[in-house]
C-alpha cells in the first residue's frame, strides 16, 4: 500500500513538470492520464481501507471465536460439573437404595417363623383356674414346619408359702424333687412381669402374623393364661395345636408308628416339656403325615 501511494504521488509531480511543456492536446491527454491515477488512487486507498476494516474485523472475530470458546469450554464444565453431581447423587441413592434392599433381605425377626407356633408350657400348683397358681412359663417359637426354632423366656414366677403348702400331693412330690418349689420361694418375678416377657418375645418374632399356641394338653395352659395373663392369651386365636390330640389320633389310626415315637423324660419342668413336645411333632409329621401311598410302609 505505501508503495503505491509513493508511485502515485512521484508519477503526479512528472505529470505536472511535463505538463508545463506538452501543447494543449498533450495537455489533455496528460490531465485525462492523471485522471486515471487519481482513480486508481482512490480505488487503493478504498482497498488499503477494506483490508484494515477486514483486519479489525477478523481481531473482532478473533475476540468473539475466543469468547465463545471459552464460553463453550465454561458451558461445558458446568455441564461436566452437572452430570458428575447428577452421578454422584445417583451414586447415593443408589447406595441407598442399595442399603434399602440390603436391609430389607437381612433376616428379621418376624420374618423367620412363617406361620408361627408359639409354644407354651406352665407348671401349676394344680389343675384348678380357681385356686391353683402358675408357678413356672417358659415358651418356644418354631415355623409352622419346625424347621426354626427359637427359644424364648423360661421364668420361674413368685408364690406364697401358703399357695405352695396347698399344692396335692402330687405336686409337691414331682415340684419338690424338680427343684422348682425352692426355687419359687425366691423367685422375684411376679405374674405380670412374666407375662410382660413373654408378650415382648411373642410380638418380636412374630410381627403381625397371627401365632398359633401349641403344646402338651395345651387347652390347660390355654385356660390359666386367660385367667392369670389375659394380655398373652388375646395374642391367640381359639384354635390350638394340641399335640396330646394327635397322639391320640396315631394310637389309633397308626399304632406301629406311634411306638416309634420318642420317649418322654417326663421331668416337669415348663422348658424340657416343650422341647419334648415339639421333638414328638416333628417325628409325627416326618413319619405319618406325608402322601398317601407312603403312609402304611
């Protein structure tokens, strides 16, 4: 561009000293030459114009290629920042929806004993609701095919000497050789409190199925319980699974099987007769009731 300019300006004063000497057509040819120039001139200096405002503008874009760049760049970290939040915060449901799961697949207590059989044992003063007392709880849970089993509280509850001295004499032999008169006299358990322990075990393992009491001539217990802990004895339905029953049933319907059964140590305390109980429910289910065409083998 300066170079132009340079050549414009040295070839305008050549013009003007030859014009001096030229003749009039000369002159004119001369002034219509510099006519020329002064447009090739101005169509430079219009070009040399151009490429500046074609340079401002590509620093211009330059600016804004960058700005948007960065812009771009932040756009996209914000994203990035974003989706690893997004991620992170998944993450954590995710692991607490994983401890969720987790903790619902844990084994519960009221979740082991499906159909559940609470059994229940008590040791009396006598057979009567009106003047006997119970002087000894234990009790059991097992799934309703006695495959779990969990034991349960097994307390010895307070009398009187007086209530003990009217036991028959039946109960005063067996009681007194097992122990549990003596241990009765210092006992500090109360009813209520007994009954409070039991309600409490009952109600964790179970949950809100509805247990079914078993036992031994169970219909006993059944009765006490109403008359001395009725808050356990609402727990159960009337229904009882009365193992003494089905005894009686195999003594006449499968009497070569029931020979078989295990024998009873018969100590009469409220713990061992449960496990005795159940032990001789098992043996019944395994050995007699199965399918048909296996029964009399």
């Amino acid at each position: 561009m300066y170079i132009c300019t340079l050549t414009f300006l040295s070839a305008n004063e050549s013009l003007h000293r030859r014009r001096r000497d030229k003749t009039p057509r000369e002159a004119a040819i001369e002034r219509r030459y510099d006519t020329s120039l002064r447009r090739e001139g101005y169509k430079m200096n219009s070009i040399s114009n151009l490429f500046s405002i074609l340079h401002l503008d590509a620093e211009d874009d330059k600016e804004q290629i960058v700005s948007l760049a960065v812009a771009k760049d932040e756009t996209h970290a914000k994203k990035s920042d974003v989706t690893k939040a997004k991620g992170q915060t998944s993450g954590k449901n995710k692991s607490s929806k994983d401890d969720r799961l987790q903790q619902q697949t844990l084994p519960s207590s009221s979740g082991d004993y499906k159909m559940p059989l609470v059994w229940i044992d008590l040791e009396m003063t006598g057979l009567s609701i009106e003047v006997d007392r119970i002087l000894e709880i234990a009790c059991v849970i097992t799934d309703g095919n006695l495959t779990k089993s969990v034991d349960g509280p097994d307390l010895v509850i307070k009398q009187t000497k007086e209530c003990l001295d009217n036991m028959g004499e039946w109960c005063r032999e067996h009681h007194g050789a097992s122990g549990l008169t003596e241990r009765v006299l210092r006992s500090t358990i109360t009813e209520v409190d007994a009954e409070k322990q039991v309600i409490d075990f009952v109600k964790k393992h179970v949950g809100g199925q509805t247990p079914q009491l078993a036992g031994n001539s169970v219909y006993v217990d059944f009765m006490f319980l109403k008359k001395y802990m009725p808050s356990l004895a609402a727990i159960f339905p009337h229904t009882l699974v009365d193992v003494s029953s089905v005894m009686a049933l195999c003594i006449r319907w499968f009497p070569k099987e029931k020979r078989r059964a295990p024998a009873k140590e018969k100590r009469h305390r409220a713990m061992d007769d449960i496990k005795e109980s159940i032990r001789e429910l098992k043996y019944y289910k395994e050995a007699i009731f199965k399918a048909p065409n296996r029964a009399r083998q």
